[in-house]
C-alpha cells in the first residue's frame, strides 16, 4: 500500500476539502432547481415549543413547502455541543456559547413576565414588581437549565428569596402550573401573538434585579450551510427582531 509524504497528506486534504464544497454547491443546485427542497435540523430550548415554534414553522412551510425539519429540543449547553458535530444546522437558546467554533448570528433581549392564572390577583394589573413576588408561590427552573443563572442573579439583586412550591427541568411544566393556579412563573414574554391564550396572563415584571434575558441563534462557524438552512436562519433572525422590538 502506498503512502503519501507530508506533502501529498496535505494535498490530499485539500483536494477533500474542494470536493466537499463542491458537493455542497451542487446540493445548493438541486435545491435552487427544485423550488427550494431540503431539511433544516434545529436545535431549540423548550421554553420556544409551544408558542413560538409552531407558529413559525407553519408560516414559514407555507412559503416554502419543500423544506422539511428536523427538530432537536434540549438544553442550551447539549444543543451548542451538537451544533460544534455538526448534528444540528442551527439552535436557538438563551446560551451563550463558550465554545470557539460557535458563532452567534443573532442576539436579542427579551424582558420576562410573571405568568400567572386568568383568575390570580396580579392578572388585571398592568405590571408587577418583582418585590412583590416574594410571597408567592413559584415554580423555578433546575440546574439543568442554563437560564437557572439569570434566575438566581435576578433574585440576588433583589434581595428576594423565592417560595418555590416547584422545581424542574420543564419550562412547559412551570407554565402548566401556572396556569392551572398552582403558582406563578417567571417566564419570557409571550410569542405566539397579540394576545395570549384563555386562562393565563403574562405580566410585565419591572423592579430591581429584572433584566433582559439574551435570546441567540447560533451556528458551527465557517461551515457552509445547505440553501434549505440559510433561508430558515434569514427568517428566523427576523423573526426574533420583530419580537425583541415589541419587548
């Protein structure tokens, strides 16, 4: 069997490396020729499944129905480690990466709102200080989940220590609880609309140690994503600005 010298490893390399653009152009091609075909693999945290993520996908599909998804729910720090092996295309997560070959294409603000049941005493007003909420009962989320971080800052510098009758790694199980009037829950703002659904109510939280959470879209740096993948990342970067400028 032969073998290569330095010289020719590194010219081998680079001869894949060519190759593997030019599959890539010619994928971009086919996709270009059929109206846009192809998958997208996002990664996304849960607490973007029920109102956010549907609603886009759907207006997304109806303008290119060609383009199918692949969608991974997880934690912040799991979704960045698929994205670096190239198992995802794209994640949207509160994260930010630490990891150097991640980039962030996208970072926004989103205020967080105290969600609570149509019927809690907080539902009518037209915001909420966070020192009020000392003496609720609350649902909070684990150590698992990164965003954990921004709860325990916002707590520490308002001097508050939070009843929390839950903990968990679901944010789709705090927003259950509030809504049934178990407890309230600190939440990002609403995204699926101008109006939120029957039987709960996110209110504005103002006060000491409320900030804005970063809401980031990231992806492998200097990989070249499928034509699919790069027009859902264009959609999704607007849609996340509309967002941040109602917030």
């Amino acid at each position: 069997m032969m073998k290569l010298t330095p010289a020719g490893e590194v010219v081998l390399a680079y001869a894949r490396g060519v190759e593997d653009g030019l599959e890539q152009v010619r994928t971009d091609i086919r996709s270009i020729k059929t109206l846009q075909r192809g998958t997208v693999k996002l990664g996304i945290s849960e607490s973007f499944t029920r109102e956010f993520l549907p609603q886009f996908l759907q207006r997304f599909h109806t303008l290119y129905p060609g383009i199918n998804f692949e969608v991974v729910v997880a934690g912040g720090s799991k979704l960045v480690e698929q994205l670096a092996r190239d198992e995802l295309d794209i994640s949207l997560s509160y994260i930010a990466p630490d990891i150097f070959d991640i980039t962030v294409v996208e970072q926004v603000f989103i205020k967080p709102c105290l969600l609570v049941a149509s019927n809690h005493a907080f539902a009518k007003r037209p915001f909420v200080d966070l020192s009020e909420c000392a003496d609720e009962e609350m649902a909070l989320p684990d150590e698992t989940l990164t965003i954990r971080g921004s709860y325990v800052r916002m707590f520490a510098k308002a001097k508050i220590k939070p009843r929390s009758v839950m903990v968990t790694n679901s944010f789709e199980l705090m927003r259950a609880s509030a809504t049934a009037g178990l407890c309230v829950a600190i939440v990002n703002k609403y995204f699926g609309g101008p109006k939120s659904p029957r039987g709960l109510k996110y209110v504005p939280l103002r006060g000491k140690g409320v900030e804005k959470w970063p809401l980031n879209i990231c992806v492998h740096t200097d990989r070249n994503l499928p034509a699919a993948a790069r027009i859902f990342l264009e959609h999704l970067q607007q849609a996340v600005r509309r967002f941040a400028a109602d917030d």
